[in-house]
C-alpha cells in the first residue's frame, strides 16, 4: 500500500511539473504571437497612414444626430432631427444655405437606423458638392414608429387611422423649421425651402407644398402613396396652386399595381392647375421598386433639378 501511496505522490508530483511546463511555453507562445501580431498590426497601420497622407484630400460634410430635440407641439410628441451639414459650413461663416427638408429620416443616413437600407444622403450631398457645387442644408426629421402613418397623411383611412399630416407639417413649419432656422445659417425664404419624402413621405411632402406653399417652394415627391388618400385629388384641384413652385414626381413600373398610374394622374392635376411644364419634372423607372435603393440612386438627379438655379 505504501508503495503504491508513493507512486501516485510521485506520478502527481511529475504531472505537476508536466503541466507547469506545458503552461510556461504556452505562454511563451503566445507572447512571441502577440509580438508578430503586434508588429504586424503597427506596419499595417504605418503603411494605412502613409497611403491617408499620399490620397488627395476630400471635403465631407458632417451629419448630426439631435436627440429629441424638439417637441412638436399640436401632438405633444418629441423629435429626433438628423441635419446634414455641407463640407463649406465650418470654413465659411458667413455663407447661408437653402434647406431641404426629408421625412423618415432613420432611412437617410444610416444603414443601422433604417428600415431597409439607407439613402445614403451625405454621400450624395457630398459627391454634389465635389462635382456640381451644390451645397444644402439637409434635415431630416425622424417618423414616429407609433403614428408615422397618421402624421403623414392629411386625410383619414378606414383601415389606418385619423389623419394628422395638417397638424404635422404645421408642427414642421412652426416648430421643426423656427429651430433649424434659429440655430443655423439658414436661406429660410420659401424660394430656398424644400420638402421631400418617400411612399408616405412623398403624400405627406405633396401636402405641405399645396398648403404651405408660402412656406415651400421645392418639392419632391418620391412613389407617392396616393392610394392611401384618394382625397389627396380633391384637395389639390380645390387649391390655388403657386405657380412657381417646383415639383419633382418620380415612380417606378416594379413598385405596385396603380402607383405608376396614380402619379400620373396627379400631375395632370397639377398641370390643370396652371402650374407651367417647366417647373413639374416626372421621371418613371421600368426597373424601380418601392425602396430606399431605388430612391437613393434617384436623389442626386432629383436635388440637380430642384436646386439648379439657385
């Protein structure tokens, strides 16, 4: 017994010398690996700025999330704003800009906030402002995830509820607008104001250039929900229209039975209205779905448009 008390001592005393060797080098390995990684990682990064210093230099413009930062005041419902700032903003104090107002703005800058992929606006807005000089203020205004189908029509829907958009772009022109306005240098003339959204957004913008036309001058009006509110046709022939304000329709044939159709049909309205050819420019896509890629890849040739004689 003793014998055998004295082996398993010494097999355990051997083990524990096993395992501290083992341990040891496995340490030193991976010492010698965090070394080469290390290395590694400090010429990559070496050669990554070198390659920073050697490319040309290219403005950018900045994107700034403001957290609820006002509180629309007919719904009493807060408000993230997301604004584009172009690449001259902080260079030139002096400089003023015309503003575009968007809709659904977790869709505009942001892959991560958006509900299927992103505008991609700020590299838009940059890549005009490299190649045609086309600088603008851009603010996005958050959708409500509870009611955004209620604040973006003006006219109520059996199926979806009361409509709030009348209270909703009042809230933009009193509220949302006053604080961009206040806090940054702003064109704020209607002639240098616009509004754009799409499906919803784009009835929701619709509105706001018909009753606000003193507000709004720009419009774009991206696969408009026109199903949604046929009262939208009513409204706009009992309007007396601006005759300068400028619309931009835009539709694709792969979006769904009528949209194409019912576009059209409105912008005969407009037409009627007195409205001149040239300032209403439709655009419709064969291959256009109803999404934000098909609208990302529309935005730059739409903002040329709107904004070229300014």
């Amino acid at each position: 017994m003793r014998f055998f008390d004295s082996q398993r001592k010494r097999t355990a005393r051997i083990n524990t010398r096993i395992n501290t060797r083992v341990c040891r080098a496995t340490v030193l390995s991976l010492m010698c690996l965090l070394l080469v990684n290390c290395s590694e990682a400090n010429s990559h990064q070496e050669n990554t700025i070198t390659e920073s210093l050697n490319k040309p230099s290219k403005a950018k413009g900045s994107v700034l999330v403001l957290e609820n930062a006002v509180k629309l005041s007919r719904t009493g419902r807060a408000r993230t704003l997301r604004i584009y700032l172009p690449p001259t903003y902080n260079k030139d104090i002096n400089k003023r800009y015309a503003v575009l107002y968007m809709l659904d703005a977790q869709n505009l800058f942001d892959d991560e906030t958006s509900y299927a992929g992103e505008w991609g606006v700020d590299e838009s807005m940059d890549e005009l402002a490299a190649k045609h000089g086309l600088e603008l203020i851009v603010v996005g205004i958050d959708n409500h995830p509870e009611f955004r189908l209620n604040e973006y029509s003006a006219w109520s829907n059996e199926k979806y509820g009361v409509g709030e958009a009348d209270d909703f772009i009042k809230d933009v022109v009193e509220v949302v607008k006053a604080f961009v306005d206040k806090n940054y240098r702003t064109q704020p003339d209607r002639k240098h104001t616009g509004m754009m959204g799409s499906s919803l957004g784009g009835l929701a913008s619709h509105y706001a250039l018909v009753e606000h036309k003193d507000v709004f001058a720009i419009g774009g009006v991206f696969s408009p929900s026109y199903w949604y509110a046929p009262a939208a046709y009513e409204f706009t022939q009992n309007s007396h229209l601006a005759k300068d304000t400028k619309w931009y329709f835009l539709a694709g044939e792969k979006e769904g039975e009528g949209t194409v159709e019912n576009m059209q049909r409105m912008i005969q309205q407009i037409h009627m209205q007195g409205i001149p050819a040239k300032n209403i420019k439709s655009k419709v896509s064969a291959e256009g779905e109803h999404n934000e890629r098909f609208w990302r890849s529309e935005f730059s040739d739409a903002l040329l448009w709107l904004y070229k004689e300014l």
